[in-house]
C-alpha cells in the first residue's frame, strides 16, 4: 500500500476541500454527520453501562458509512444503500475486528492515563470544572484557578497519549472497508501514512483547531457583550453553525485527507 507524502500545506487544502465538498451537497453530508453524532450520543445516553463498550466497536463502520457519503458526493452520485454501505457488505467480520481493536486501545489507554493520574479518574477533574456545585440561590461559585489547571492537565494528557491511538485509527476504516485489508495491516499503514505526512497532518490540526474552536471563542467573547434574549438567541445561532456546518466539514476534510493520500485507493467502479 503506498502512501503519498505531501508538504505541510496541503493539510490546509484538506480543510478547504472539505468546505467546497460540503457545498456541493449540504443535506446529505449534514444529515450523515448529524445521524453519526446522534447515535454516539443515543449510546451514552441509554446504555450508560454498555456505551462505552459498543461505541469502540461500531465507530469503524459508522465512520465508512459517513465517509461513502462524501465519496459519492465526490464522485458526482447519487445517495443509494449500495453506495453508502460500500466497504461494509461482506466485509462486516474484518469491521468488526477493526472495531475490537480499537476497544481494546480505548481501554489500555484509559488505564494508562489512570496510571499517571495516580489511579484517579482521569475525567473527574474536567467533570468537576464544567460543573460547578451550586450553593444555592441559583448561584456557582467563582472559578477555582486549581481546577481549571487540573482539567487542561487531564486534557493535554489524554490527548497526547490518545495521538498514537488518532493516527492508528485515522485512515484504517477506510483501508480495511474500502481496499479490504486486514484490520492489524491497516493500522500499520495508517501510522505510516499519518508518519509521513505528519507535516499536513499537523498543519491540518492546526487549521482546525482555527476553524472548530478559536474563532467560535472570539465569537463567544464578542457574544458576551450582549445580554438577555439577544445573548440566548446569538449561542443558539452559534451553536447550530457549529452542528451543522462546522462538524460536517470536518467529516468531509478527513475524507479528503484519506482520498489525497491514497489517490488510488477509492474504487470508482463500484
């Protein structure tokens, strides 16, 4: 399997992309983006208990059903089942294997990050942060400057151990649905793929990181100014963009990254 290696600036391109992808049919990337996020949710929601367990198992074949819809998109076709379960019929033993795969790093990583928090639970402090006791009166207690740092720790920790397991998993849904090679040869070709290209890969983190996450905070400082109804209003609006045409964008863009770096690995035949 031979992967492309790209210059830091095409991590860029694959953000772009993504939008001018997303314009080319906004429904059914939307649609797809939102049924995604909606079933993870409906899992943690309704089976506390088994969530966690199911989620690892079922986000490879969720995540090539979301990827078929921008592949069709891409290739000018309309949205069918056949299209849209492409890599998945006949293919369902490997995905889920995939899947096993990664429920078996979730779990070594959230032990390990338990490890280095000392056997503490490596969410509570980010729990702990993002809601504050009340003490009654409708009234929360100002920002504790100890918890807050204790939640970016937690956070910079679970992110940099979780790194190996992203560009693992990162182009191994698609390698194992679409090119059907083994779930443990996937991985392996993914790693090295994301490896050489880690230059697009982190310009492309970062222009994410822009687009997802700085620019809605300016908006939200510029939101602050304003107050009642208008206020409420303006986050609704806010939060809808972010919903319905930031998430699904960056579906899209890592679709794009996928079809860029193995320009031939997505079968136009079928």
């Amino acid at each position: 399997m031979q992967a492309r290696q790209l210059p830091a600036e095409r991590g860029a391109f694959w953000l772009l992309e993504g939008v001018r992808l997303f314009r080319r049919n906004p429904p059914l990337i939307s649609a797809l983006t939102l049924a995604y996020l909606l079933i993870l949710q409906l899992l943690a929601v309704l089976l506390p208990g088994l969530g966690p367990i199911l989620l690892p198992l079922i986000l490879p074949a969720l995540t090539l059903i979301v990827a078929n819809g921008c592949r069709l998109v891409d290739l000018n076709r309309p949205p069918t089942k056949a299209g849209l379960l492409h890599g998945l019929s006949g293919n369902g033993p490997a995905m889920l294997r995939l899947g096993g795969l990664q429920l078996l790093g979730a779990v070594l990583l959230l032990l390990l990050n338990m490890a280095l928090g000392d056997g503490n639970d490596p969410f509570a402090a980010m729990e702990q942060a993002a809601n504050p006791p009340n003490l009654g009166g409708g009234e929360t207690p100002p920002a504790d400057p100890a918890a807050e740092a204790a939640m970016l720790g937690a956070l910079a920790r679970l992110l940099l151990l979780a790194s190996p397991l992203i560009i693992a998993f990162w182009f191994a849904p698609f390698l194992v649905g679409w090119e059907r090679v083994p779930p443990v040869k996937a991985l392996f070709f993914s790693t090295v793929a994301s490896l050489r290209n880690w230059r697009a890969m982190l310009f492309f983190g970062l222009a994410t990181l822009f687009f997802a996450a700085i620019v809605p905070g300016f908006i939200l400082i510029v939101l602050g100014q304003l107050s009642g109804m208008a206020l409420s209003a303006a986050f609704i609006a806010l939060r809808l963009i972010l919903v319905f045409f930031v998430a699904p964008v960056l579906t899209a863009s890592i679709y794009v990254s996928y079809r860029d770096i193995f320009q031939r690995s997505v079968d136009e035949s079928a």
